[in-house]
C-alpha cells in the first residue's frame, strides 16, 4: 500500500502590529515613494489609443449589429 504523503506544518502565523495613525501615514507614503509613475507622455498615448480603440470596436460593432439585422430582416421576409 502507498503510504500517504505527509503535509508540512504550517509555521504559526505572526499577529501584525498595530501601529498610530502617524506611522500609518508614514508608511503608506514611503510605499507611495516606491511606485513607479508613469510620465505625462505615456499618460497621454495610452489614453490616445484608448480612445481609438473605443471607436474602432463602436464602429464594429454597430456594422455587425447592423449587418445582423438585414439577415433577420431577410430572413423574415420584412
């Protein structure tokens, strides 16, 4: 028979520290420091392609609805 495999234990979980609002903040902001931002450049080309990729896909679909509804429109003889 095939001797069932063992699980590890699991470590004991350390309880977080509670900490004042001021140290809070103090490390909220260090973690903000941390982050990379993006430049106003690449900001504004990625919204510029959002944007044209919002048109493109409204453009294709209003031609699908549309299509579709000239089948139907066929189909029942309207």
């Amino acid at each position: 028979m095939a001797e069932k495999p063992t699980k590890a234990p699991k470590p004991p979980q350390e309880k977080k520290k509670r900490v004042g609002p001021l140290t809070f903040f103090a490390q909220v902001r260090a973690e903000g420091n941390k982050v990379t931002w993006t430049t106003r450049q690449e900001t504004i080309q990625a919204t510029i392609f959002v944007v044209i990729m919002a048109i493109v896909m409204a453009i294709f679909l209003f031609a699908a609805d549309y299509l579709i509804m000239l089948l139907v429109n066929f189909i029942r003889g309207a």
